[in-house]
C-alpha cells in the first residue's frame, strides 16, 4: 500500500502504482509497505467473496497531507504493478515522529476492504 497527497488524481484509467504525488517524509518509504492479509481471508458466501488485509502502520513516521493509498500488486510476473484498490481518507491526514496507521475495516461480507458480489 503506497499513501499520496491530496494532488494525487486517481480515475477509473488508473491501472497501476505511480511515485507521482506519493507522500514523503520520516519513516515512509516509496511504494509505501507490504500488506499481511487478514486471519481467515480469502472469504465466500453463496453471493459474495470478499478479502480483508491487517492495520497497516508507518511506526514513528511524519507523514504530512497524505489524502488516500493505492492498494496494488508489486509482484506480478508482468512488473507493471497493477492497481487493486484507490483508498479516499476523506481528508488529509498526517503524523508526526508517531505512528500513521491505516485501519482496514471488519472482515466480512459487507464490510470488508475487497468484495465481489
């Protein structure tokens, strides 16, 4: 997951993991960190599958004005790192010579990060 700022312009023709407007500072590193996937995902019911990743978190970082991450695959055989999920924080957020930690919602159907249904 890689965190950017609020002049980050993601649309539907982002297709893949880009440093421009990636955030900088103390503590973050480009192309962000590797996510852990959640106990007891990959998830299905009879209508919906659905994945979940644990809390992600930049420990004693400054991180100014980072407005949203980018979930994307930075192992595919094709090396383009491939986009899976635009996040909108909603507003900026930022820390500083502290933890900035990104809280993925519940694991289930309904609420979980990836869901296909």
């Amino acid at each position: 997951m890689a965190l950017y700022t609020n002049s980050a312009s993601f649309t539907a023709a982002t297709t893949a993991y880009t440093a421009t407007n990636e955030v900088t500072g103390t503590g973050y590193t480009a192309g962000g960190n590797d996510l852990a996937i959640s106990s007891g995902s990959p998830n299905l019911t009879s209508t919906t599958a659905w994945t979940d990743f644990a809390d992600e978190t930049w420990s004693t970082s400054t991180i100014s004005l980072a407005r949203g991450a980018m979930i994307y695959n930075s192992t595919p055989s094709s090396g383009t790192n491939p986009a899976v999920v635009i996040l909108d924080f909603g507003s900026d957020k930022s820390s500083s010579a502290g933890d900035f930690t990104v809280v993925m919602p519940t694991n289930d159907s309904t609420n979980a990060i990836i869901r296909i249904a």
